[in-house]
C-alpha cells in the first residue's frame, strides 16, 4: 500500500422518495446521471478511467452489467472499464474501498466508485414453481413435453413476487430486527425523534449554505433531495403513530428512512492523477474494515459496525478523540443511537474482543450535514453520498482532520472507514 | 422573414387536425401553405418522455435527444399539412431526409416555443419535394432546429426536377449490432410520437401503399441509431439523416458505426450490411 489515495470529487442526483419524481427512471438511468454529472464537473468528458465499480441493491436480471451500460451511456471514454459490486446498503463504501485499494496498490491511477438503487422501478419476478416449468418447457424438444411442463401450471403460481425486504433467516424486515434493537439497548422514542428533527434541519441548513452545489446535481427538474423536511419539528415527529415494534413501539415513518430513488458517485485518484487533472482532493483513504455479525443467533442486525470501528481505531492508534467528524447511516435514528450507545458499552465492546468501550461521540460532530433520514437512503447509493460529503467537510476543516464514517448493511453486515483531509 | 405567424394556444390535439392531414389529396397539383405555425410554453411531458426513451432505447436524462424534440415539433407538421391551404397531405408523403441540430442542451424541464412552416416546394421525378422546417426556442434563443424533406408522390410542380442528387456511393459494411423490431413496435413508437400514420401499425394500410408488413417510423430507426452510440455524442449536435428504404415489421437489420473526420457515421442496415435502410451522418454543431 504505497500510494496515497485521494477523494478529488463527488456528484449525486437529488435522492427521492419512491414513487415520486423518479419513478420512470432505471436504474441505469440514474447511474448514468450520477456520474455524467461527476465527468462534467471534473472535466472528464472523453476521458479514459481506471475502473468504474457501481451496485445496486435491488436489480433487474438484464443489468447484469448495469455499470459498464451505464459508463457506456456516459460522456466517459467507452474504454472505461467497469464492474458491479453489491453488499446490501453498504454497496457505495464497498464500492469506493475496492477502487482505493486498488489504487493504493498502484493497479490504477483513477476510479469512479458508485451506487444506485431504485425502489420505484423494482424487480418484480415469478414463483420458483412457475420459473421451474417456463425452464423445462424451454428445453421441451417436442411440443408433448411443451405441454406436459404447462399442464403443471396452477392460478397460485401466477403471483408476481415483489422483492423482499425481510431477512432470509429470520423472516423479520429490518425495521422489525431494528425494533429488537431499540428495546434492547433502550432508546427512547424522543431522542430518536430529536435526532430525525436534527437530521432535516442539518441537510437542509447545508443546502441553504451552498455546500451541496459541487456535490449534486439536478435531475428530471429535481433540485434538491425531495425527502427532505426542512420545516419539520420534534413535536411534528412526536405525533406519528408507531411504524415498527407494536402499538408502544418507538420507531414511526419519521425517524426510519423512506424507500428512495436515486444514485451516488465519488471520484478516486492517486494524489499525482489529481493533481495532473487540477483537481483539488479534499481527503485521503486513510484505512477501512468489513465485519459482520450473528444475527441469526440473536446479535443487533445493524450494529456490525461497532465491531469494525473498534478494530480499525486500535489498528490505527486512534481513538475517537482523534476524529473530527462521525458520519454513521441513518437506516433508522434508534440505529445510530444503539451504535453510539454501544461504543460506550464496556461489556459489549469486551463482548467483541475489544480492549475495552470505543468511547463517547460528541453530538457535535455526529452527521453535521444530516444524513439518510433526511437526505433519503436508495440502498446502493447512500455509501457513495456519505465519502465525498465527508471529504468535502474535512476539506473545510483543513489538513490533518479525520473522518469516520459507519454503514449498516443487511444480512448482520457494516463497513467503516476513516478518511483524513489533505 | 416576413410569414405570417399563426400562433396556436396549444399543440393540436389528436383528432381532427390529424385526420384532415391523412386524408388524401384529390389535388394534383403541389400547394403549400405560406404562414409558419406557432406554439409557445410547451411543457414536456416526462412520462411521455420516459415512454420514449425507452422505446427508442435512450437513457432518460435530464438533457433530452434532439430527435424528441423533432417529436414535439409534429402536431405542426401535421397542421400545416392538414391546412385547406395545403393540398400535400401526410398520407402518402414520403419522409426523405431529416437534418436537425440542437444548439445547446436542452432540459427535460424547459418550456419550449415551437414554430414550423413549409418551404422550397420543388419538383422531383416522382413527384413534388418540401420542407418542413422547425425551431424550437427558449426564451427567445433558438435551442433547436430541423427540417424534414418529405416527397409527395404523383404531385405536380411547374419546373424540371432538379438532376439527380449526388447521392453518396454505397459499400456494403459489417454491422456491429443488430437490432430484432417486434411485430409491435409500430404500435409502440405510435404511442410515444403520436404519430398516427396507419402505415406503421396496420397491414391493410400498409399494403394501401405497397408494402406487405407495416414499416416502421423513420424517426424510430434514427433515435435508435442515436441512442445506440448516445455516449459518443457531442453536448451540442447537428445530425443528418436520409431515408433510403423502409425497414418491415417485424424484421431484423443491422447498424454500421464508422468515425470520419466530422464525427460519427451510422448506417442502419439489411441484416448482412448489404444495403442500407437509413443513412446518418452526427458532428458537433458549429
């Protein structure tokens, strides 16, 4: 790992809610939309890059290739290379860690790291029973056996199956695993409704200040994220019935993410590529970690994270003292509360092997800008939103601060990784 | 220019301007109208626009194709050629070339001033040629521009045709691509371009005419020719387009793609490359 790996740049279309502005937009779409912005910005027209590695969560089976169709579609050179990566809502991290590994390792010089989901234009597929018999009658040789495969056929096959949002293993959606949490660490319904209300007022007082306007841009006559709130309140937040955990559950459509639309990318480069670009890399990758945890055995699906940060921070010989700015996903506003709660938990960081409770997280410095509660959360995506808001931020912090950021994924997953400005 | 404009409240609806413009001409000598046709604050319609994106097989962006906007420009066409003061009527006339050039992006979310007239009325061996000619304005500025010669076939003008177009010699190409047009694309490019020509969805009307199958929309094969390289198009564009042989549906043909000094060639192709359907030349606009 010789080379410095920077973030010189970053472009997202305003997320939105499913259903709304975007709903007659592809996946491929608005992938496409997200990174002709970042060329555009960054003057790449043309240009030949590295590698390109986008996801999405929910996906058609014809976009087997969505990122290299996309970069096709796009102003890039059509020799741009590309390949999708998925790891649930963490796809946009991952996506950003496997290109700055890459070009850490001197592989490449560029990258463009992306995610995009879609869940207004989800895959809708057909029963396994009725998949088993369109397969055997496609390799039917004679019209007898054509018509032996669809004489199995029955009405209850015919049903589409939406995509589930439930767990595999354990059949509960994720607002229901994240329910468990919440009563289990106990998080209160109005500190998860204070954090959503701080959340939207953040987002929104960063659009007022311009600090999105090199970070975003329109699409289909949206300017900003439509699911932001800007006038929005604790006591308006206090009013909602509950969403998940029963009728005293704590977790309401308020302070849990909307399913959104929409699509994120981050540009990557060694600092000697940006600098022949003249372009102003706001922060390197410093250092990244992947865990996971045992969900069907009774651990918080969304709390993977904690075990990462603490291993990262001691393999850096950090502590959170040492970091200026917390950017932790949004998924719902009890996960980031557990997550903080848990970082401070003696027992459950030893619990992980690690030497003793990562530490307290100043408020302060918790999510500045808001995050998915406000901003929206299409799945792939909200990874590649967070690294070039956060490099941005550091950027105006000035050299030498650092940056952590935490993402919870399904299937009992997180990714975190530090960056530090330059 | 001196034409007179007539300014429409809003593009003419399906219906009457639409079948008046399809009912053919007893007339056998070529009129055009001498005014221009107006309309101002068009908005785009996104569904409609998604719907078209797909169907011609362009990403949906926040810019739109210059070939959408030839779509919008159509209710004129058909006005104009559905005026009293026209004895050229849509049906029958035969689209011969297009060449349109957009002069800056333009967003899905821009409200358009449409203005279209017909011009250079002239002979041709087979009939009688015009123009329609079109501009697409925002604020004043003129954001787009085409003009589509159609051939109205049988009708007389006073004059001799002009002789024979140096039409480039054709060489047979190796298609890189080849597209399968389903049997309901007519029906689909309908629903998109509102184009109501029965010669693209119905078999009857298309042998009225002298083809066994419906054929399909030239527009159709020129977006999709677009929309094939649409990665490799300039920001602002000029594209030239000529229309040598329908292409029958349901079919399969081919696309030849060659780089020249001025910017991409297309060549829409039978499936072997042997002969072409639709000839495009695309370069950045100057």
């Amino acid at each position: 790992m010789s080379h410095t790996v920077v973030v010189a740049g970053g472009n997202r279309i305003p997320f939105a809610k499913a259903g709304g502005p975007y709903a007659r937009a592809s996946n491929h779409d608005m992938l496409t939309a997200a990174i002709d912005g970042l060329v555009a910005r960054a003057g790449l027209a043309g240009e030949r890059i590295g590698e390109v590695a986008g996801g999405a969560v929910l996906k058609h089976p014809g976009d087997f290739n969505l990122t290299r169709e996309a970069v096709l579609s796009s102003a890039l050179a059509p020799e741009t290379p590309a390949c999708d990566l998925q790891q649930a809502c963490a796809t946009g991290l991952e996506t950003t860690m496997y290109l700055a590994n890459k070009i850490a390792l001197g592989q490449l010089t560029s990258g463009i790291a992306a995610g995009v989901d879609s869940t207004s234009d989800a895959p809708i597929s057909v029963s396994d029973p009725l998949r088993r018999i369109l397969l055997k009658a496609s390799r039917a040789r004679s019209a007898q056996e054509r018509i032996a495969a669809f004489a199995k056929l029955r009405p209850a096959h015919l049903a589409p199956q939406a995509p589930s949002v439930a767990e595999p293993r354990t059949g509960l959606s994720m607002g229901e695993h994240q329910a468990l949490t919440t009563l289990r660490w106990d998080i209160d319904r109005a500190a998860q409704d204070e954090l959503a209300a701080a959340s939207h007022h953040r987002l929104a007082a960063a659009w007022d200040r311009g600090f999105f306007d090199d970070l975003v841009t329109p699409y289909l006559g949206v300017t900003r994220d439509a699911v932001l709130r800007p006038d929005t309140s604790v006591e308006r937040l206090a009013a909602l019935r509950p969403a998940f955990g029963g009728p005293d559950g704590t977790m309401t459509a308020g302070n849990s993410t909307p399913l959104s639309d929409g699509a994120a990318a981050v540009l990557l480069a060694s600092e000697e590529w940006a600098a022949e670009h003249h372009l102003t890399p706001w922060a390197k990758v410093v250092d990244a970690e992947v865990a996971a945890v045992d969900h069907p055995g009774g651990a918080d699906l969304l709390l993977a994270p904690v075990g990462a940060t603490g291993r990262l921070l001691a393999r850096q010989g950090l502590t959170v003292d040492d970091i200026d700015l917390f950017e932790i996903h949004e998924a719902f506003a009890s996960t980031v509360l557990a997550t903080l709660k848990a970082w401070q938990d003696p027992e459950y960081c030893a619990s992980l092997g690690l030497d003793g409770p990562i530490g307290a997280c100043p408020p302060e410095k918790l999510n500045v800008t808001g995050s998915s509660l406000a901003a929206g959360h299409p799945f792939a995506a909200t990874g590649a939103r967070i690294v070039p808001t956060l490099a941005k931020l550091l950027h105006e912090r000035g050299p030498g601060t650092r940056g952590l950021i935490s993402v919870c994924a399904a299937g009992g997953q997180g990714v975190v990784a530090i960056l530090e400005a330059v | 220019m001196g034409r007179d404009v007539e300014t429409l409240e809003a593009l003419p609806p399906m219906g009457a301007a639409f079948a008046k413009a399809l009912v053919p001409s007893r007339a056998g000598v070529a009129r055009i109208p001498a005014h221009a046709v107006r309309v101002d604050g068009v908005v785009q319609d996104l569904d409609r626009l998604a719907d078209y994106a797909r169907v011609c097989g362009y990403t949906l962006r926040d810019t739109v194709p210059a070939t959408w906007i030839h779509v919008l420009t159509f209710p004129l066409h058909v006005a104009l050629l559905g005026d009293r003061r026209s004895s050229v009527r849509l049906v029958g006339a035969v689209h011969a070339t297009n060449t349109m050039t957009l002069h800056r992006p333009v967003r899905a979310t821009e409200r358009l001033s449409l203005e279209v007239h017909v011009e250079n009325l002239r002979p041709h061996a087979r009939g009688a040629l015009i123009d329609l000619v079109g501009r697409a304005e925002v604020g004043g500025e003129t954001v787009w521009d085409g003009a589509s010669t159609y051939l109205a076939s049988g009708m007389e003008v006073p004059g001799h045709p002009a002789t024979a177009t140096d039409r480039e010699q054709w060489e047979p190409a190796q298609p890189i691509a080849r597209w399968r047009l389903p049997a309901h694309l007519g029906r689909d490019y309908r629903r998109v371009s509102q184009d109501p020509n029965l010669i693209h969805t119905s078999r009857i009307a298309a042998r009225a005419f002298g083809f066994a199958r419906p054929i399909i929309h030239g527009m159709w094969t020129h977006a999709r020719a677009l929309a094939a390289v649409e990665g490799r198009i300039p920001a602002t564009y000029r594209a030239e387009a000529a229309f040598l042989k329908p292409i029958l549906l349901p079919g399969t043909v081919g696309l030849a793609v060659s780089p020249n000094d001025e910017g991409l060639r297309l060549a829409v192709t039978t499936k072997d490359g042997a002969k072409p359907h639709v000839l495009l030349g695309v370069h950045p606009a100057r």
